[in-house]
C-alpha cells in the first residue's frame, strides 16, 4: 500500500492498515526506520498510563 505526502506534509494511512492496527483519530504514530528495510514502518504509540 502507498501513502501520499500533501502539501502540508501530512499523510492518509490506509483503512486497511488503520484497522488492522486499530489506529483511531488521535493516536499518535511513529514512523521507524530498519535498516533491512527500504521504507519505514509506521507503528502506533501507546497512550502514556495514567497514575
């Protein structure tokens, strides 16, 4: 699957993708790097506990 980079340098991921990582509006997503890879993977971020 490809994402496309907008002028304001925002991208859309997926459905598919969103839904199989259940990543809702709001969660935050970090975009990795391997060096195996040609491409990063993007990876959702857990929210910070809450004491």
């Amino acid at each position: 699957m490809v994402a496309t980079l907008t002028s304001e340098g925002q991208i859309t991921i997926p459905v598919a993708i969103r839904q199989k990582l259940d990543i809702r509006k709001g969660d935050r997503v970090s975009f990795v790097g391997l060096p195996t890879m040609s491409s990063p993977m993007a990876m959702p971020q857990p929210e910070p506990s809450q004491p």
